[in-house]
C-alpha cells in the first residue's frame, strides 16, 4: 500500500503546482481505473482546499474493450454539441491511470479504434489546450509490466516524482538556452545514423507542470528536416501492444520503412493516418532518477541520459504542422547504443556522458 504522507504530497504537487488550481476554477479529474481512487480522493481532497469546482470521473478499460467489440460506426464517431460544451468549461484537466490489464483491447480491430480515435481528437484538443496533468499510478499490474516487486515499484513511481521541480526547471532552462542556437543533431550508434533538423524550433521544459514523472526537454522537428535510420532500443507498449525494438528509416522527414518484433503493430499504427509517419517531438530525458526502462512510455521517455522521439501530432507549444491521432514516443537510451551525439557537427556526448564542457552539467 502506497505512503499516505507520499499520497498527499504528490496530491499537493499536481493541484498547487502542476495545474497551480485558483478558487472558482472547474478542474476534471479522471480515473482510468478504480485503483487511482486513493490519489484521486486526495487530489479532490486539495482542489476543494483550493477553492475549485472538481468534477471527478472514472473509467475502467474493459468497458473500452466491450464498446470497441459491440459499438456501431455510428456509435463510435457520436459526439454531441454537449461534449463539446462540457470539455470547453473545465479549466484544468487531471488524468490517474491505473492499469488494471495493459492487454484488454490488444484485440480490438485497429479500424474501429482509428475511427474513435479521430471522432474523440477534437474534445481532446479542447483539454488539452486548457492546464492538465498526467499521473500513472503504481499498481500491481504495472508492477508486473515493470518487472519489479509493488513495494519496490511504488517507491520508484512516487520517488521520481516528487521532485523540486524548481531547480529542476533552472538546469532544463540552461540546456535550453543552448539548445536554441543549435541547427541539427546528428546521433550516432548501434543500427543508427540520424539526422535532425531543429533550426529556428521553439524548445519547452517540463518540470513537473504536465506528465509526472517529468524531466525533460522538447521541441518539434522540422517536418522535412529528419534524414537517417536509428533503432529506438528501449522497450515499449502503445495501444496495447508491446515492442521491444523499432527501427525506422527517414527521408524528409516521413518513415518510408519499419521494422519492429511487432511488425504488423508497427505498421498498422504508421498507417493510422497522414501525420503517423512523421515526427511530431524531438526531445532529451533528464531525470536521472530513472535509470533503467519499464515499458512504460510516461516513465521511459524522461530516463536520464536518453532521448526520445514523437511519430504524430506536434505540441501546440512546438508546432512543426504535423496533426494526427497518435503521439508515439520512441525511446533511445544512449549507453545501451554506445551513442554519439554531435550538435552542428561538433562531438558533444561519447562514452556514456556529456564532452562538451558546455554540456558537464548534465552528467
């Protein structure tokens, strides 16, 4: 059983902090799955102290599963003016996830989630203009997911999040304040040679203010502006299917091959629609709080001494004009590569850590 003290902590963090809740503001927050109760009771507990209006609502995926498998076109593309105006009066949106069954729609025909997934995409671009937070919850199942035991796994979830977030953005804002004078990163490594173009790209800081855990940096990649081949080598779960590799070859910026462990996954997500096989985010994970993978993207993708790429949409905050249903992030650990990184053709990262001087501080 997770640390009440850590329980209210972390509830603190997300209502004072990440969504910064005034008095009178309509905060959402939503439960995917009845084990996040013990967070979202106290997340309500803080947004009441606060003086807001919080609406919380639950959700399990096997009810996703049963509308998937029985749900009309028609039933899977309804969408009221009342959805549209209930997502348009929240101020700030929270999301727990509990997974109680990673697997419960690895069956589910690919078509209708690609139908319900563009019918819903307009009243998610709705919340997530507004503040929002994303926590998953440590439960058994993602514990299992991990490969680690619960009690172990707790502490690890809540650790890597409670964080001071503060100096935490201080270091991120360093980074970044190089990072924009940069034109192209060019990495180097096991099965991989890419180059990324980011000239002119508008860079953000995550410190704690969106997904917990935080700790990194991003932009968006100029859309025709990504050349190469790399093998993304930390393991991964997206849309209920598991990929312990993907590699991918680019010209201008599009995926024109894949391959994967999971092949038909793989391509059957690149086919969604239009923007799947370009790249939406390009990003370097900070927290060195987290070391080692768990096939879980929120986790993996802020893994110190890593970077990650987005296939799909793009931030509205780094904006490259590519639009989709998916927003993929594909790991690449730098040691397990034996990666080289080099920024306007300058070496910068060799041997497991950063050479350029300018750069020492993230070590």
């Amino acid at each position: 059983m997770v640390d009440k003290k850590k329980l209210q902590n972390l509830a603190k963090v997300i209502v004072g902090y990440s969504i910064e809740a005034k008095k009178g503001e309509k905060i959402l927050i939503r439960g995917y799955g009845f084990e996040s109760y013990p967070l979202v009771r106290e997340i309500y507990r803080e947004c009441i102290n606060a003086g807001a209006h919080a609406d919380a609502r639950f959700s399990v995926e096997e009810m996703g599963r049963i509308f998937y498998e029985n749900a009309s076109d028609e039933q899977l593309t309804h969408l009221t003016a009342l959805d549209k105006k209930i997502a348009e009066s929240y101020d700030s949106m929270i999301q727990i996830v509990a997974k109680e069954n990673p697997y419960e729609t690895i069956d589910v025909d690919p078509k209708k989630k690609q139908i319900s997934y563009k019918a819903s995409k307009p009243l998610s671009d709705i919340l997530h203009q507004k503040k929002w937070c994303l926590f998953y919850y440590p439960t058994q199942a993602s514990a299992m997911f991990a490969k680690r035991p619960l009690e172990e796994w707790e502490d690890f979830v809540f650790d890597s999040c409670l964080l001071d977030w503060k100096k935490v953005e201080k270091m991120e804002m360093k980074f970044i304040e190089i990072m924009k004078k940069i034109k192209e990163v060019r990495i180097t490594g096991e099965e991989t040679d890419l180059k990324v173009k980011i000239a002119g790209q508008k860079w953000r800081a995550c410190c704690g203010k969106r997904n917990l855990p935080d700790g990194e940096i991003f932009t968006a990649p100029i859309r025709d502006g990504v050349d190469g081949y790399i093998k993304y080598n930390v393991p991964t779960h997206y849309r209920s299917h598991d990929f312990n590799y993907v590699k991918l070859w680019i010209e201008k910026g599009k995926v024109v091959k894949e391959e994967s462990d999971n092949q038909k996954a793989l391509t059957e997500t690149l086919d969604m629609d239009m923007g799947s096989r370009y790249f939406g985010e390009f990003a370097f994970g900070l927290n060195n709080n987290i070391k080692k993978g768990t096939r879980q993207i929120i986790f993996d993708e802020k893994m110190g001494k890593s970077l990650h790429m987005a296939l799909g949409q793009c931030y509205k905050e780094c904006p490259n004009g590519n639009d989709s249903v998916n927003h993929w992030d594909l790991i690449f650990k730098f040691k397990e590569a034996g990666a080289k990184l080099y920024f306007d053709e300058k070496l910068v990262f060799s041997a497991g850590k950063w050479v350029d001087k300018r750069f020492t501080f993230l070590n």
